[in-house]
C-alpha cells in the first residue's frame, strides 16, 4: 500500500511539474522574444545619458540579455538540435521541499522529458533576461552614488605582493574556462566551424568588457617530442602564435602545463616510462627519463615562451592523483633509500614498523596496500614517502620554468578533495599541500561552493540542510592554504560554484553568484574561472558526447546567475581596496591544529577540524591553521592566544613539546572530539606522563554545528571584545549562519556580512556599549538601520558603518 501511495504522489507531482513547461508554444516565445528585444532597446536609450559605475553595470545586464536573445532565437529555429543537446546530462538536481535530490539519469530520456526540458529552457531564459533589464532600469534610476575606477586595461596587470595588480591596485579577473574554445565538430558541422574562427575574437572582445582578463592554455610537454628525437617546433608555434593573439586583444594568459604524450615515442626513447602512471601525469614520476624528457621538450618550449608578456601565471599540473598501485621498481629504490635516510638502520625500521625485515633492500612495493593491512608505521612512511615523491616531480617542473622565468608565477590546480580531505584516499594521491607550498607563487584550487555538494566532498556527519550552498569546503580549503608558510593568495581556475560534470543546477538562486564569490574573496581568492560558456550559437555543436553532458543546467542557461556573476566581478573591482583589506587582515588568535600524522592515521581528525572551523568561523575573527611541521620550524605563530586540538591522535614529539611550552606561557589550548593524543607519528605510545600537561584542557564534544558555535560563544568572546562593531542574528545567539568580518579602510570601519544560512535573516550591528550602529551599503547604494539588517536567502552587504 506504501508503495503504491508513492507511485500515485510521484505521478501527479511529475504531471504537476509537466504542465508548467508544456503550456508555452513556439509562436509565443516569438512574440516574447520581440518583447525582449525591444526593452533591450529601451535599456541602451538610457544607458545613453549614463555614466561611470552605473553605465558598467548597465552594460553588464544589456550584454548578457543580448547574448540570451540571440541563444533564444537559436534555439527556436533549431528545436531538435537543441532538444538532443538538453538530453545529455549525467545527473540533475532538483528540489523537494527545503532540501534537493540529485536524480541520475541518462540520454535516453523518453519525448515527454524531452519536450519539458526544451519549454522549460526557453521560458526560464526569457522570462530570466527581461528580470536582467528590469534589474538594470531599476538601478539606472536609482539615486545612490557609486565610486568609479578607470576602464580595466588587462594587459597592464601584474602579479605584485599576492594579488594581479595594476599600479599596486588589485584587480580580480573573472571567466569561464571553454571562453575560447572552438567546440565544433568540424565534420558534421563544417559551416559552423567555419562562423566559429570569425566569431571567437568578437565574442572575446565583449566578454573582455564584462570583466575577463585571464585565458587560460594548455599544451602538452611529451607530447612535443616526436617519433625521430626532434621537437615539434611548429605546434610550439601554433601555440605561442595564439597567446600573442591573446596579447593584441589585450588579455594576460595563464600558461598550465600538460603531461600527456605519445606512449610509442615515450617508450622509444626511455623504455618502461607509460608503465606506471597517474591521473593527469600519464608516466612513471619515478623513471630515471623523466629528467631527460622534461630537459629535452622544455629547453626548447620555455625559450620560446619567455619571450611573451603576455603570460601573467604558469600552472604545473591539471588535478595531478598518484595511486599507490603505480609504484614502479624505480619508486622502490627511491623508497628504501629515502627510509634508510630516515631510519639510518633496519633495526629502527622494524622497531617503529613492528615489522623483521633484514635489510632497505628486502622491503618489498606496497602495492595497492590499506591502512589496516599495515602497522601504523609503515603505512605513515608509505604516505609521506608518497608525498615526497610527488614534491620531487614538481620541484622539477617548477625549477624548468624558473630555469628561464627566475621570477614565474606558479601554481598548481589541485582538487580540494585532495587537500585535507575529507576523501579517505586524499592521504595517498601525493599531493601534501604544505610540502608543496614552498614551490608556488599561489595556491591553485579546484573548488565546488555549489548549492547541492558532491557527497565526496562533505566531512562525516556534515549537515548541509541548516545552510543555502556548500560554503564549508571552499571556506575551510582556502583558510587553510592561506595559513600554510609561506603564505600565499588563492587562484581557482576551475571555479565550480554553478556546475560540476556530474551535477546541475537549472535553477540556481540569483545570489548564489554573489555569495559564493564574496566568500571566496573574503578567504584568499584573487582570480577565478568557472565552469563554463560555449554558446556562440545555440548549445550545439559539441565536439564529443562527453562535451553534450555539460550543457543541461549550466550557467549559459542561466541569465540571472550568468549577470549575476559579472555584477559580482565589478563590484569586488570596484571595491578592491576594502576586498584585499578583509582578505588580508591579519588571522586571529585562534589556530586550529592540523595533524599531518593523525590526518594520515585516521580519518576522524579531518572530520573534526570540518566541526571545529565549522563552530568557530562566525564569531568575526579569521580563523587560522597550525602544523604539527610549523611549529616546529617556527613555534607559536605571532598573535596565537588559542590552539584547538581536534581528534589528534598520533602527534610528533616536537610538535607536543612545544605545545606544552605554549601552555606554560599562557597560550589557552582546547581539545575537541573523543580521541586523545596517545601515539607518535608511526603508532609508538607515549609515555602517560608526556601526555599529563594536556589532561587538564578545557574538551568540546561533538554537537550540532549551531550548538557546537553557541557552545564557543563564549570561550572565543575575549578574543573578540576588540571589534569595535558586534555582529548578531536576530532572535538567536551570536551570529551562526553569517560570515562577517571587519577592517579599517581609509580611516573608516567596513564590515561584510554573508548570509550562508537556509533562510533570509535580520542582523544587527552594535558598539560594545550596545548601542546599534547604522552604516552605508556600498553594494547596493542604501542606508541601513544598525538594530535591523535585512539579509536575503544568499545576500551579502558591504556595510561602511557610522562609529
């Protein structure tokens, strides 16, 4: 009976959702369209007599809402191609009261879907792009004043004291990463590849003018050798031909290093070397050729590319992953002379190991090994010997750039699942942060602050329902490599915050571009280019059946989010002194403690520090890291009155020795979850009495995440009693669910609120006395009342305040 109940709700609710999409026929998005074009129209004649900011943002919706005119006439000349394009998704996401559902499906969805989706599509298009022009003449008429910059002149940009700059000002560039792409399938469609070559350059001439000032370009270094020994000089020139082409229209390319190349050659000169292998780096990192075969293609590449003025970054790997099932027989030399440099006898060895091995050279290749099929030490030696090996690979590729560009700016676009977590298997893909952070020049990240995450990507028990996107993992990932010595600003070149293969969102919130931006800047992002915009012409064509699965809910469907997003950009522009201010202020007392040896041991720690930096980020103060690896090179960071121990189990000597003198020097320290420190690095106990200095530290239990920040409400409260503005929630303790934080900028206090709770909320600002403190939005040109803020679902507020 259940189950039959189900089926009836599941039908009507599908004929319900149907109808809405099905009732709009062709001759009517017509005459919509001809609507559209005329309040177009209308918007240019006032743009006219427009001037500075607002003739900016004008211009930004009245370029979007041209764009989605001409995809929305496209798409009605040409109903089947657009129809089979809107077929291919991997999976939806749709939503079911207050929280949603990914649905998986596939291409052979039946003619009913397919005719949903193609109504559905153009009614939200039109419909989305006259609110877009209805949003412009609202802020065109609007009496509110807007400080101007100067047009951005991109080709000027320089990397300067962590931030692209222009005349020590920073400037953030957006984008999306196919922007430029030819994506026809040049035999089926031979007369829109042709269109497309003439197209290209307009296209990236008005979205140079929306806010994009960094193209992003891929080659493949083996892939540069060929089969008799030469270099492929002539796809060298293709491509340093179209970077300079890039440079006359004025945008600055960021230059990311293949690692892809032809197995028969590879094998050819340095036989074994595609034996072994890793995601994105399809060889053996540990072959003796590798040198070889980097020295030969880029002596010959990096000549040639440091001649460009153009490049402005270089990123040495796209999500690089490395499996410990890919060990070859030169990983195993290079593994038992490193634990023999580590160890200095076999005896230590098989002591921290619990293991009886005779010599190095007896130790065999872990293939494919888990962690509860080895000791605690061992497997902590196959992990950080896996991290250095991969450190090694880079350092490089980093030294072959810096080899012609002493000076290069350098990043890698890593996956945040493999940056502490919270996947399990993060701990063998190599790719330790810290050990590579003093290679780089920028973080480079590959983010999802999505509205609905990947399950992957969230920590256990991770309660997503309490807030209106994912904002925990980006928060967390980017506070985390900010902290890392030397610190370093954020690039995230694969800006998932609208799409990810695997998941759309059709109907994205207009402010998740917005929110999801602010809060990336707020941490350490200085330039970002998301997923993705191919529609020059229609969704179609597409270069391969991969490709179709992108197009069903991404932002180019999308003109509310699509504006939004260079809305967004304009303004963190326009007010990049305040931006850089927030992002820089100086982290907070309070360090959370990263265990390398417990995040290797167990993968509870990692949850933990989700919970604690999830309790401990809305209380106004920027929340930092510590390493077990920092503390022992540099001690107590300058400023730190608080270190939080989250589930640290396994911990070095070192770093407890100087978290005992820390607390004997009155630094407060804070133990979070149920797990005790108990072990070093490779599993060996403490002894009860080193461990006595920590037994009497204040333990938080696991909670609730709001619990959890009420519950650190008032430990934190000393840390905070200097803020000369008090940030609340109303009808509720402190101020969970909205991000804030505040500086002094040209002698005036500015305070930034983001609301990353489920539900629109009021907020007030207060002076320590408790009186409210009124202020300015320079967002949205409005005063506000100190003693009642209105925040919207995914709002954000720029607030001058009067102190």
């Amino acid at each position: 009976m259940r189950n039959f109940t189900h089926s009836v709700i599941g039908l009507i609710l599908f004929w319900v959702v149907l109808s809405g999409f099905t009732e709009k026929q062709p001759d009517t998005y017509q005459q919509r369209l001809s609507l559209l074009n005329e309040k177009i129209s209308d918007v240019k004649s006032v743009l006219e007599d427009a001037e500075g900011f607002q003739k900016k943002s004008g211009n930004i919706d009245l370029q979007t809402a041209e764009f989605f005119s001409e995809y929305i006439a496209w798409e009605i000349d040409n109903p089947e191609i657009t129809k089979d394009a809107l077929m291919g998704n991997e999976a939806i996401v749709i939503s079911v009261g207050a929280s949603s559902l990914a649905v998986k499906t596939g291409a052979n969805i039946d003619s009913l879907e397919r005719e949903k989706r193609y109504h559905h599509l153009i009614n939200f298009e039109l419909t989305s792009s006259m609110e877009i022009l209805d949003q412009a003449l609202i802020r065109l008429k609007k009496d509110a004043v807007w400080p101007d910059q100067e047009d951005i002149q991109w080709d000027q940009m320089k990397f300067e004291n962590g931030y692209f700059r222009i005349n020590d000002r920073p400037v953030f560039s957006g984008g999306f990463n196919v922007i430029d792409h030819s994506l026809v399938d040049a035999d089926k469609y031979p007369e829109w590849a042709e269109k497309d070559k003439t197209l290209i350059p307009l296209f990236l001439k008005k979205m140079q003018g929306l806010g994009v000032g960094i193209i992003n370009m891929n080659i493949n270094v083996p892939n540069l050798i060929m089969s008799d020994g030469s270099i492929d000089r002539a796809s060298i020139k293709v491509f340093t031909d179209k970077i300079q082409s890039y440079d006359q229209m004025g945008f600055k390319v960021d230059v990311r290093l293949g690692w892809s190349g032809s197995r028969d050659v590879l094998e050819k000169f340095w036989p074994g070397i595609t034996k072994y292998y890793a995601h994105s780096v399809p060889f053996d990192i540990d072959h003796p050729g590798v040198n070889a075969m980097m020295s030969k293609a880029m002596d010959v590449l990096m000549p040639e590319l440091q001649k460009l003025p153009a490049i402005i970054s270089w990123d040495l790997a796209n999500e690089p992953g490395f499996y410990l099932h890919m060990w070859s027989p030169h990983t195993l030399t290079k593994y038992q002379a490193r634990l023999k440099e580590q160890h200095t006898t076999v005896e230590r060895l098989n002591t921290a190991w619990k293991s009886n091995y005779s010599s190095f050279a007896s130790i065999p290749l872990p293939t494919a090994k888990k962690p509860n099929q080895c000791s605690p030490g061992e497997w902590y030696d196959i992990a950080t010997f896996q991290s250095y090996r991969v450190k090694l690979f880079f350092e490089l590729a980093q030294s072959s750039i810096r080899k012609y560009v002493p000076d290069a700016t350098i990043h890698m676009k890593a996956q945040d699942n493999s940056s502490l977590g919270p996947r399990p298997n993060a701990v063998t893909d190599g790719i330790d942060r810290e050990m590579l952070t003093p290679l780089l020049s920028l973080q480079g990240v590959d983010t999802r602050p999505l509205p609905v995450t990947e399950p992957r990507m969230a920590a256990s028990n991770y309660d997503e329902s309490i807030y209106g996107f994912h904002w925990l993992g980006q928060s967390f990932l980017y506070d985390y490599l900010t902290s890392l010595e030397p610190q370093h600003s954020v690039v995230d070149f694969e800006y998932h915050a609208f799409s990810i293969n695997g998941i759309r969102i059709p109907d994205m919130p207009q402010n998740h571009s917005k929110a999801s931006l602010w809060l990336a800047q707020l941490h350490g992002q200085i330039s970002n280019i998301t997923w993705y915009w191919h529609r020059r012409y229609g969704p179609n064509p597409f270069y391969n059946e991969r490709a179709r699965l992108w197009f069903y809910g991404n932002i180019s469907t999308q003109p509310l989010v699509a504006a939004e997003y260079f809305q967004t950009m304009l303004r963190l522009n326009t007010f990049a002194e305040e931006v850089e201010a927030l992002a820089t202020d100086p982290i907070g007392p309070v360090r959370l403690l990263v265990s390398k040896p417990s995040f290797i041991q167990n993968q509870a720690h990692i949850d933990a520090l989700h919970r604690v930096y999830e309790a401990t980020c809305f209380h106004g103060r920027r929340i930092g890291f510590v390493t077990e690896d920092m503390l022992k090179v540099n001690g107590i960071p300058e400023g730190c009155k608080m270190i939080i121990i989250p589930d640290v189990e396994y911990v070095s000597e070192s770093a407890l020795q100087v978290l005992q003198e820390s607390l004997q020097q009155g630094v407060q320290l804070v133990r979070f979850g149920d797990i005790t420190p108990a072990f070093d690095p490779h599993g060996l106990p403490h002894a009860p009495s080193r461990l006595e200095f920590l037994e009497d530290v204040p333990t938080y239990k696991y909670a609730s995440a709001p619990e959890l920040s009420m519950a650190f409400e008032s430990m934190l409260a000393p840390y905070s009693k200097d803020l000369p503005v008090k940030v609340s929630v109303v009808n509720s303790k402190g101020a969970f669910g909205v991000m804030h934080r505040q500086v002094e900028v040209n002698g005036k206090r500015v305070v930034l609120l983001v609301n990353v709770s489920d539900k629109p909320v009021q907020v007030q600002l207060q002076s320590k006395k408790g009186r409210a403190i009124d202020g300015y939005d320079m967002l949205s040109g409005e005063e506000v009342k100190g003693d009642n803020i209105n925040m919207s679902f995914e709002g954000v507020r720029l607030i001058r305040v009067k102190l």
